[in-house]
C-alpha cells in the first residue's frame, strides 16, 4: 500500500499547476453579467408596473 503521506512530485507538479493556473479563476465576467441583467429586470418590472 502507498504512503498517504503527501510529497512533492517534480515530473507530475508543473502539469498541475498549469491547469490550475488555466481552471482556477472565479468567474467575475459572468457574475457581473448576471448582476446587471437582474438590475436591469428589476427597473423594467418597476417602471411597467408605475404606468
């Protein structure tokens, strides 16, 4: 049975890192998108209902 004791492995590593570096961002863009479009739901729903 393998040691479940972590150690580094240098042939493995530079791979996991390049696709955590490519993977691991959080999604600003998508979140703001979202953010803006319920805003703008939001105003629409309130000036239809005020006429």
């Amino acid at each position: 049975m393998k040691s479940m004791t972590w150690k580094p492995d240098p042939d493995h590593d530079p791979e996991v890192n390049a696709y955590l570096d490519d993977m691991n961002h959080a999604p600003y863009i998508t979140i703001g998108a979202i953010i803006l479009g319920l805003f703008c739901l939001f105003t629409f729903i309130v000036v239809v209902s005020v006429f």
